[in-house]
C-alpha cells in the first residue's frame, strides 16, 4: 500500500496524545492510592492539554488525505459497519474527555463528589478520568480495526495490529510524559519511564510477532486468480494502460525492497532499544534532557514503522498492475 503522509501523522499523533492522557491517568491513580506522591492540578492540567494539542494536530492532518475535506463529517453516517465511522465518532469524544479532565483540574474541580468504601473519594476529574480511560482504549480499538478489519490485506488482518496500535501508542505516551516530566523537573520522570520502558518492550514483542507472522505468510490471490487463467505459468507484459493510474499510485508504495527492509531495520533501532537505553541512562546520570530526547527518537521511529506497516501491506490488485507497479 501506499504510505499517506497525513495517515501517518493521524495514528502517531493521536496515539501519542492517548498515550498521554492515560499516563496522566494512571499517575492519579497512583497518587490516590499513595503509591506516589500527589501533584498539583495544574501538573495534570498541563498534561492534558499537550495531549489535546496532539489530538487536534493529528485530526487536522488527516484533512490532507480528503479529496473534498468539507465532505468529513458523511464518514461517520455508516458507524454500523465501518471501523472508520466508529473512530469518527470516538475521536471527538476523547477530545472532549481529555479537555474536560484538563479543565476540572485547572478549575480546581477536586471536591468530592461521593465515596466509594471508607478511603476512595470520587471527584470529578477521577470520573472524567476514568471514561476518558474507555474511550481512549475505544480508539486505539477503532483504529486499528480500519486495516486490521481488512480481509483481503493478510497482513493487516490479524489482531496483532490491535496490539501494535494499543502498544505503540501507550508507549510514546508515556515516553512523552516521562519527557514533560524531566522538562519541569519533576519526580514522576522515573515513574513513567520505567512504564514506557515496559510498554516499549511490550510493543517489541507484539511487532515482532507481527512480523515473523508476515514473514511466513501464504497468500490466497495469485497471478492465476487475478486475471481468472489457470495456467501454471503466467507472465504479464502490460497492465491494459501505457501509464499509471489511481491504482498504482494509492495501492503501492513504488519503492525497492531494500528500501522496505532499510525502513524496518530503522524503526526496530529507534522505536525499541535506543529510547530504552536513553531511560535508562537518564535514571542514572538524572539528566532532565535524556527523557526528551528518547521521546523524539521513539517518534521519529514510529513514524518510521507505521509508513513501514503500510508498505509491507500487499494489495491483491497488484497482482494485475505488476508490470507497472
């Protein structure tokens, strides 16, 4: 498949903003449970609003990948049956979520609300939280299920994209927020370090299944099945047309197999063991610039391998458009 910038830019933008938001999520509920010491609102509030910039920078870029923008919001008419009109609809949720829990804790909105046992007491940035949680999974859910929901791209169609997408994503928000942390010298950096560092590890293992997995793929269309002949060999010398077309411009990548195998070396460097070795170093030397910086080289290597998932991809068509594509 042919690798859209602003698709690309859509799923790591908005899984990093996620990401964050559950990492600001999760140091509440730490602190709630005094397993860390509570921070200040406006900690939380600043958090929030970096991932709502992420979000709303992210929804802009897909525009560009719309050949009639102002058509947008028809996508979300067949929710039913399209992953696409689900996300849609969930991302603006999220958005709302994530604003509304960054402006209660401005607002200083901490009152309790009600309690649950004899020590937790509800608020309403802990509810705003907590859906803001369900909806954030909802959405790595729906998108992911835009190609993992594609029957006919084998490899896209398998749960691991899920996984890679929740994991990926969880990831570079958490390494953000270790990032936000170092940046105002704050005592949570170790904290979301070391769960980047477990998320990271974990979205190893996920993308490198998913590629073993790829790896070893037996495809069900051929060169016989694509033009309906069934003779055992086949050769194409045309496609039927002298140029290219909006087949082998959206449905193939155009790029050499060593370019392939040149991007997935560099994602699997930069998204994994280089922001693991910068955490950690961070926690030994306490540089507050180290976390920043393993938060720019695992993006930088996610967009590599998201441009990498969609050139890996194998559309059926150009099994017929092989001689151009």
């Amino acid at each position: 498949m042919h690798p859209a910038f602003s698709v690309i830019f859509l799923t790591t933008l908005i899984g990093a903003g996620q990401g964050l938001f559950l990492a600001m999520v999760t140091g509440q509920l730490y602190a709630i449970a005094r397993f860390l010491p509570a921070q200040t609102d406006q900690f939380y509030a600043i958090g929030s609003l970096v991932a709502l910039v992420l979000l709303i920078t992210g929804l802009l870029a897909s525009f560009f990948h719309l050949g009639h923008p102002e058509r947008a919001w028809r996508a979300a008419a067949k929710w039913r049956t399209s992953w696409l009109s689900r996300e849609v609809i969930v991302l603006p949720i999220v958005m709302f979520l994530v604003f509304a829990y960054g402006a209660a804790h401005w607002l200083g909105l901490t009152m309790p609300l009600f309690r649950v046992g004899e020590s937790l007491q509800v608020d309403a940035t802990l509810l705003l939280g907590l859906f803001g949680t369900m909806a954030s999974f909802a959405l790595f859910v729906c998108t992911a299920m835009i190609y993992g929901g594609v029957r006919f791209i084998q490899e896209w169609h398998t749960p691991l994209t899920v996984t890679n997408f929740l994991f990926l994503g969880a990831a570079s928000g958490f390494m953000l927020a270790a990032a936000y942390s170092a940046y105002i010298s704050n005592p949570l950096v170790t904290f979301f370090g070391t769960w980047a560092v477990i998320l990271t590890l974990t979205g190893l293992a996920s993308r490198s299944a998913h590629l073993v997995r790829n790896a070893q793929l037996k495809y069900k269309s051929t060169v016989q099945t694509a033009i309906g002949v069934r003779h055992t060999v086949i050769a194409q010398k045309a496609q039927g047309a002298t140029g290219g077309s909006f087949n082998t411009r959206e449905f193939f990548h155009g790029q050499k197999q060593t370019t392939i195998e040149t991007v997935r070396l560099l994602f699997m460097v930069l998204v994994f063991p280089i922001p693991i070795l910068l955490i950690g170093a961070a926690y030994i030397t306490s540089s507050p610039t180290l976390p920043i910086l393993a938060f720019v080289i695992q993006y930088v290597g996610l967009m590599a391998e998201r441009w990498s998932f969609f050139a890996e991809a194998k559309h059926p068509q150009n099994l017929y458009y092989q001689s151009v594509a």
